[in-house]
C-alpha cells in the first residue's frame, strides 16, 4: 500500500494558520502608540514609550502621559509627582509641583490642571519625596489661580486685599486699603485685652483686616452705622491729602467737609480714630476671610 500524501489544498491551509498566528503574535507583541485603540480597563499595563513618557490605556485609546518627577518612566511606572498645567493624567485627585515650583496642581482625571498659585519663601514642595505636595501660597497677586474655600489674601504690594473668585478660580480685587496700615492681619496688631473681650485670643485665630480709613471723593467705599462721629449712620473717613474729612454714600466716598483729618490706629479698641476731633472714631473694617 502506498503512503497518503497530503493534498496541496491541505499544505496551504496550514500554511496560512501558521502565517496568521506569527501575525496576532506580531501584534501583541508590537508597542502601543499613541491614538491607537486599546481594551479600555485597568487591567491593561502601561507602557514606557522612552524616559520622560508612558502610554496608558484609557476610554478605550492609548494616551501619552509625561513623566516629569525625577523617576521618569521605568517598567511602565510614571513619575507625575512634577507636572506642567494641560499634561495628561489618569488618577482624579493626583497633585503635583509645577516644573518651577511656583504652582499646585490637580489631575481633574483627564488633565493637570493649577488650582493655587504658590508664592511663599518654599513654593510648591513635599516634606518628603512620598508626601504630598504643599502650597506655601504667601500674597497674591490678581490673576493668580486660587480655590473657593480659600477666601482673601493680601496683595503682594500689601495695599490691596484680593478674593478668590469661585467662578473663574483666580484671585481678583476685593478692595483698595489705602490707609498707613495697608492690608494686615489683625489678630496680631489688636491689644490681646480687646481680642480676649471679642473672644479672638483662641488659637489659631486670625483675620485679615483692611485699612480703609483713607481715600478720595468719587472712591468706592463700604458704610458702616456706628456711633460718635457716626451718629449719621456712615462711616469716616480722611481724604488721602489729610485735608477733608469723608463719608460712605451709596458707596461712593463723599466730603463731609475741609479741615485736618486725622487716622490713628488705637490698638485698645482693635480700630482707628478717625476724623477732625479728639472724638473721632470708627469701629474695625475686617474680611471675614481668614478664619481658623
């Protein structure tokens, strides 16, 4: 009997699984790139696509993330420890330090985005290299990022006090202290016999004040009812050249009339005397910012 030999049908079948199988096998073990469809799920590795850049798989597309830290990119593991605003990222809640150490960031789960703007003496920086990161914020200038529950901050020229605006999470002006004292905090400058009958003598207790008691006619101005020189129900204030004494009407800056008009901060009672008397004076003007 002869031996059976395989049709040439059969030979090319094989040989075409064989080819396809080296392909898949190819494939899998080709590099993911950048755009390039993915399974979509934790389960699927990252990849370092050189030191600085990982691929990650997320909604469905592979993402190249920069690994800026000092670690770089090593076995698919990134270092974002330091990142730039608009780098991609994957973990919502992740912070960084900006390259410059001048910025916060947070990873809003697609992005890095800045949410404070670091002007302290250490900047951005982690107590250790594990930590998480810490914004010594210091003053503020407008324009600076901030977060809502951040309240106002002394501007950096220290006569100006600025509040962060929740809508567009950046740091705009609240008002203009144009008195001796500027913008200060106020825990600090009271006598502790005030703060103690004010109960501001507990730890931790700080406000920013703002000294408004100088301005000019036409300025802005916030009312205060009072009493003494306030027996009408404003506030005074003295004009910037020491020669009128002021009032706040539907919030603009009014003169009560020409005469030396003095402000002198009376620490006994945590506010300034104000006015063209002895008598004169004017309860303190706080941001209720700055609270423990």
């Amino acid at each position: 009997m002869s031996a059976m030999v395989p049709s040439r049908r059969w030979l090319r079948s094989v040989g075409a699984l064989g080819l396809a199988v080296l392909a898949v096998a190819a494939c899998r073990e080709r590099a993911p790139e950048q755009g390039a469809p993915c399974a979509g799920n934790a389960s699927v590795p990252s990849s370092c696509a050189d030191l600085g850049h990982v691929l990650a798989c997320r909604a469905f597309t592979w993402h190249l993330d920069a690994c800026r830290g000092p670690a770089g990119c090593a076995a698919g593991r990134c270092d974002q420890r330091v990142a730039e605003e608009g780098d991609l990222c994957g973990s919502a809640g992740a912070l960084a330090c900006s390259a410059d150490g001048k910025a916060l960031l947070r990873c809003d789960g697609w992005k890095m985005d800045a949410t404070q703007t670091c002007r302290g003496e250490r900047g951005c920086f982690r107590e250790t290299p594990d930590a998480e990161p810490t914004c010594d914020r210091g003053p503020a200038e407008v324009g600076d990022v901030c977060e809502g529950s951040m309240g106002s901050r002394c501007a950096v020229d220290g006569k100006t006090i600025l509040q962060c605006d929740p809508l567009t999470h950046h740091f705009v002006l609240e008002r203009n202290c144009r008195g001796a004292k500027g913008c200060f905090d106020f825990s600090a400058e009271a006598s502790p016999e005030y703060l103690k009958r004010v109960g501001g003598d507990r730890p931790g207790f700080r406000y920013l004040a703002c000294d408004v008691s100088v301005g000019d006619v036409g300025e802005p101005c916030w009312g205060y009812a009072g009493v003494g020189a306030l027996a009408s129900g404003s506030r005074v204030f003295c004009s910037s050249d020491g020669k009128q004494e002021l009032t706040c009407r539907d919030g603009l800056l009014l003169s009560r009339g020409s005469c030396t008009c003095t402000a002198t901060w009376v620490p006994k009672y945590g506010s300034w005397n104000i006015g063209c008397g002895p008598d004169a004076w004017s309860p303190p003007f706080l941001s209720l910012a700055e609270r423990p």
